[in-house]
C-alpha cells in the first residue's frame, strides 16, 4: 500500500467516530440536565397556540411578528431572566422530518420538545441530528448545534441507527476524489464490518478481470493506487432469508473516453453515491439486527482517461455470458452494476435491491428529491413507496417499459450500454440492468441523486442518504413476518 493510499485512509478513519456523534445531540428522555421547552407551531395552530400564552408572551410574539413560518424562531423570557420557551415555526409542512429542522437555528444550549401536537416526534427527533450535520473534514464547523431531549415514547437507539447511517453516507459522498478511490471506500466497508462482525471479500487483478470483465474494463485505467475491485460484505445467519444490496461505487467518472464537459464533471465525486446508500442501509440493517443474511456487493472503480481505457465501441463479455458492446464510456455505471448484479442472482436471494447515481434522465423528470423506482413486483412497488411516505424519504416509481428492450440490442452483440435513441434514458438503463439480475419479480432499482443542490430544513447542500430509510422500513417489517412465517412452520 503506497503512503498516498495510507494517508488518505487515514483521513477516512473518522469516518464511523465523526467530530460529533449524533448521540450527544439526541440526548435520552430521561436526561436530567435543565432544558429549555421548544414548541414547534404550524400556521394553522399559531391562533390556537397564543391564545394559551401568558399575556405577557403573546404580546411579545405580536409585536415581534411570529407567523411560524418555517424556520421563524421566537425566544419568550422568563420571570427570573433567561430563556424559558421558544416557538419554533414550521409553516404548514409540519409532519416531515424537515420539522426537527432546528439543531443550527437555535443557540447552542438542550432543549425539551414540550408540545408535539404539530409534529410527528419520531421524525422531529431525527431532523435534529440530520439537521446538525456539518461537513468538517477539512473546515471547522461554524458553530456548535443545540441538544435535543428525546421525546417521550421514541425509540432512541433506532433514531441514533439511521442517523449515524445518514452521516456515514454524507461524509462518503461530500469527501472529494482525491481522498475516496476504490481503496478507501473500501476500507470504509471494512470499518463498518468490523464493527458489526461481518466478512469481507474482495475481488482485484486477475481474478476481477476473470470473474467481473465489466468492473474490469471500467476501471483498469486508472491509476494502480485506484485499482478496480469488487467488495462483496456478508453478515447474519447464513439460514436467514437472503438478501442482497448492490451499490454503484464509481469514485470518479470522467466520462471516459467520451469525456464529460467541465461543468457536468463538477460533481462526480458523489459517483459513488449509490454505494453510499447502499452502505448505510447496511450499517442501518446490521445495526437493528435483523433477521436477515445480507450480502452487499459494491463495484468500486473510477472511470478515468488513460491508454488502457475502454473504447466506444468495444465489446464485452458479462459475467452471465452476454457480450455488451460499449455504445459510450459515460453510461459506465450500468455496466459495474450488471457484473454485480449477475453474482447477486447466482445465489437466488429472496430480495436483490440496487441503489445507483445513474442518470441525468431520472433527474430531468423527477428532480433531486425524488428518487425513481423501478420494480416489476407491484406490492413490493406500493410497499416501498408507501414506507418511504410515512418516513419522509420519497421514492416515485417509473416503469420497466419492456418496448423499450429492442433499443438496447446490439448490431454485432447481444447488448449495448446506451439505446439507438436519446429517449427514456432512466427506463432505458434501468431495462439493462434487468437483463443481469434474472427473475426480476424481487427485484428493485433506485436511481438516486444523492446531492442537496440546496441548503434544506434537515437536509444541508451536499450529500445526501436518499431511499434508504425508506427500504429500511419496509425491511423491518417484512424479515420479521418471514421469521413468523418460518417459526410457524416448524411448530
């Protein structure tokens, strides 16, 4: 391993044990420390809310013109001097997790939700360390975030679970190429392994262009300290239904030979973004437990310029025996996640789920906040995008429009990377990965964005952990009514 290699591992170490954990920002419910009451108001309930405050109290929010508009904070004194109360706005959107929203809007200080009418306190609990998080790898963070009592009734362990995966995904995805190649994100898997007991393989050199040709052809251009490799985590009891999740580890993405323009290569540090989620759904699942055998599989590569480079119009043989003829370098992530996909199927798991910064054309047509579903099982469909509504973390499901198949038909191999025409680039790409994972009925693919082009409430500009929670939820539930079913059985 070269120094360079070794340095930037080491800047990665933190990356489980950031600068602050989000659990001295959630403290337990049964914290005794003084705490000041926060009572978050929706504009519907402002009317309500004042005519309950002290006179005193609802003349100060009057005069100081308190609409609770969102993210409107209001400091009402008490007797002896001090803050005693805070009415904190959250204009009319007031059941997501944008709610807890007010960890860097409030002085540093704890505080007690106290009136949770407004709010679902799960979800406000979580906003307050998503919304604490700060990038501070290389800059300090401005200021210190406030503290948060845990609301009565909220599971803090599970809460702190998806927090901590949140910010395992945006330290990856924010940390610049040059210090995240395929080594480090491999040690990152290997951190988050260790931590949980899981085993971790990977496949590099020989065996890589033998066994995973595509992963191979993507990446061998790079530079020997950024080899390709394919990481491959397994954890759980190996009787426990079987799952597996697949994330595109592309650290850098030139575009290849078909070289992307300045402007569009700006953010392709967040390549990997789909290895990122699919990560912190690891970590989330390991975490919680459950009662699954989860395998991730990430293909990690950077898809640079150099002599050894695929070219526009190269043909490949995949792992599962298509040849795939390279119609351009850039539409490199497909082909990373088709060898990964076919080891996924050799092993028939119940469920193989894949997370990926694929295309610009999921972005045109449904923006940065909504990740695009596609999945021929339409229960596992409905179940996902409804859990990812009742935890605010959208997905929105686009079809596998099977028409479209005859584009990708190669002339002189079975498939080619890109279709004859520009239309339907999402469904298009996503209708190639179906061709790798063979009985697609439990079968799902996201494509994420991954990035907050914006600051939000409780989503900073930069990276960000999309669908995740949203799968995770739904996970859940149905392990354990696999486990009922199993245990069932043998009685």
């Amino acid at each position: 391993m070269t120094g360079r290699v070794k340095m930037r591992m080491k800047r990665l170490m933190s990356m489980e044990n950031p600068a602050y954990d989000p659990a001295t920002l959630l403290l337990p419910a049964e914290a005794a420390e003084p705490a000041i009451e926060l009572w978050p108001v929706a504009e519907d309930s402002l009317q309500a809310v004042l005519a309950a405050l002290p006179d005193r109290w609802r003349r100060h929010a009057e005069e100081a013109g308190f609409t609770a508009a969102f993210g409107q904070v209001l400091m009402l004194p008490g007797a002896a001097g001090g803050i005693e109360r805070v009415l904190a706005g959250l204009g009319r959107d007031a059941r997501a997790l944008g709610t807890g929203g007010f960890a860097r809007r409030l002085p540093a200080g704890t505080y007690r939700l106290a009136r949770a009418d407004d709010v679902d306190a799960r979800l406000f609990a979580l906003g307050w360390p998503a919304s604490a998080y700060a990038f501070s790898r290389y800059k300090e963070s401005a200021r210190e975030p406030a503290r948060l009592i845990c609301p009565p009734g909220v599971a803090r362990d599970d809460v702190l679970n998806e927090a901590a995966a949140m910010w395992l995904a945006r330290d990856l995805i924010n940390t610049p190429a040059n210090d995240l190649g395929p080594a480090e994100l491999e040690a990152a898997v290997r951190g988050v392994a260790d931590r949980f007991g899981a085993q971790v393989r990977v496949v590099m050199g020989d065996a890589l262009r033998d066994g995973f040709p595509l992963v191979e052809a993507v990446g061998r251009a790079a530079a020997a300290d950024r080899a390709p490799r394919l990481i491959d985590l397994v954890w759980g009891d190996a009787d426990a239904p079987k799952i597996t999740i697949v994330g595109k580890g592309v650290c850098f993405d030139t575009g290849g030979l078909d070289l992307k323009p300045s402007s569009a290569m700006r953010l392709m540090k967040k390549d990997m973004g789909g290895a990122a989620t699919a990560l912190a759904l690891a970590r989330m699942i390991m975490a919680a437990g459950l009662p699954v055998r989860l395998r991730l599989l990430i293909p990690a590569v950077e898809n640079a310029v150099a002599g050894g480079a695929m070219r526009p119009g190269d043909i490949v043989t995949a792992r599962n025996g298509l040849s795939v003829e390279v119609g351009n370098t850039d539409a490199e992530g497909r082909l990373i996640l088709a060898d990964a996909l076919s080891l996924a199927a050799e092993e028939e798991p119940r469920l193989i789920l894949d997370f990926a910064t694929l295309t610009g054309a999921a972005r045109v047509a449904l923006g940065p906040d909504l990740p695009a579903l596609f999945c021929d099982d339409d229960d596992l469909a409905a179940a996902l995008t409804e859990a990812g509504a009742a935890v605010d973390d959208p997905v929105w499901r686009l079809p596998l429009w099977q028409p479209y198949m005859e584009g990708l038909k190669g002339q002189a191999s079975d498939l080619c990377n890109i279709a004859s025409n520009g239309f339907a680039g999402a469904i298009v790409a996503a209708l190639f990965l179906s061709r790798f994972v063979g009985d697609r009925r439990r079968w799902a693919h996201v494509d994420v964005f991954a990035w907050n082009p914006a600051d939000k409430p409780a989503r900073p500009k930069g990276g960000e952990l999309q669908a995740a929670r949203a799968v995770f939820a739904w996970l859940r539930v149905w392990s354990q009514q696999i486990r009922r079913a199993s245990l069932a059985q043998k009685h």
